[in-house]
C-alpha cells in the first residue's frame, strides 16, 4: 500500500502536481486537490488488476458511485461454506503471539464472537442519497435504512392510488362528455322526424291552396 500511495501520489508519472490519494483509517482511499485548482478527478479507464484476473483498483477502492453501488451486489458466500458452514473460521489471529508459539487455535470462537457483535460497531458512513453523513451503529443505520425505504415505498404506493384515482375521474368525465345515450338519442331523432312530417304537410297543404288560388282567378 505505501508503494502504490507513492506511485499515485508521484509528481512525475502520478498526480502529485495537481494533488494528493490518502487513506484513512478506514481504509477508503480519496484524492484532494491541491488549493485553489479547482480540479476534480473521475476515472475514464483503470487497466489495473490486483493479481491474476482480480479487481481493478478503482473497482477495489470502490472508487466512484457507480462502483460503490454494484459493490453491494457481489457479496455472497463461498459456496464450500455454504455447503459445509463448519469451514467457516470461526477463531481470531493473535498478532501479539511469541515467535514459536501458536497464534491460532482450534476451538477459538473469538471470531465468531467478534462477527456476531459486527452490528453493534461504531461506523462512519458517507451522505448517501437523502441519508446525510452520520456515524452510529451499524445494526442502527441498516434499521433507518430500511424503515426510510419503507417509507418511500409506503408513500409510492399512496401515489399511484391517487394517480388511479385521478385517471378514473378523467375518463368518466371525458366519457360522460363523449359518450352517446342511445335513449336519449332515440328520443331526440323520433322528435326530429314528427317535426319533418308535420312540415311536409304544411307545405303539401298551402300547395293545395295556392292551386285553389290559382283557379279561382282563372
């Protein structure tokens, strides 16, 4: 890790002319440009690899948003674990171990004990979202998560109820407006046709005493 922070932070073939990579001690590596440049950095290409066939590093780092979001689904279980949940490492690694004695021990449970208390661990997450940056326990933060998911799915829903029903309003009013009552209709042309008959006679009638007229003077 210290040749690679050297490498990037470089000022011949790195970015130490515009900035600085740091890591902090949580292990997220980020870049900071250097007062008042204005620059800003993304990743076009990272050909890098990290052993045969591994992870590139900005994928490793989970260098951009992008890559931070696909990290959450690649997590799975080994699939010998899966099978055979008695090969998962269950003890813890002495660091502090003399030369010559044993740093790990079979029937140490320290790490399972350590696992299962992962919850209850002070972390820092970044703003995410509408989550602003917060630091709290990790079993807390996934419970806010999932109950602000919640609620925006509790509130879509409401949403689309109201939509409906707006969109049902809309159309039996442009029904109402477009449709045709064929009662009504019935009525109106049955009333047509009496008023056309009694005309036809009208005119058939004052025919007759126009021709009356007309002998009359002759």
């Amino acid at each position: 890790m210290t040749d690679l922070m050297a490498s990037l932070n470089a000022p011949g073939g790195g970015v130490g002319l515009y900035g600085a990579f740091s890591l902090d001690s949580n292990g997220q590596l980020t870049f900071s440009e250097n007062p008042g440049s204005g620059i800003s950095l993304s990743v076009v290409e990272d050909l890098t690899s990290r052993g045969p066939g591994g992870p590139a590093m900005s994928s490793f780092f989970g260098i951009g948003e992008v890559t931070r979001a696909e990290r959450a689904g690649s997590f799975s279980i080994r699939s010998d674990i899966a099978q055979d949940p008695s090969k998962l490492s269950l003890s813890l690694l002495n660091l502090a171990a003399a030369p010559g004695t044993t740093s790990l021990s079979t029937g140490d449970i320290r790490g399972a004990d350590a696992l299962s208390q992962v919850g209850q661990r002070m972390t820092s997450f970044d703003a995410a979202g509408v989550a602003g940056a917060v630091t709290q326990k990790l079993s807390d933060y996934a419970a806010g998560l999932s109950g602000h998911i919640a609620r925006m799915a509790e509130n879509a829903a409401a949403d689309k109820d109201s939509a409906d029903a707006i969109a049902a309003e809309a159309s039996a009013r442009r029904s109402s407006i477009e449709g045709v009552n064929l009662d009504q209709e019935l009525i109106q042309l049955t009333t047509y046709q009496q008023a056309y008959n009694a005309s036809a006679r009208m005119i058939q009638a004052v025919n007759e005493m126009y021709d009356v007229l007309l002998g009359m003077t002759n």
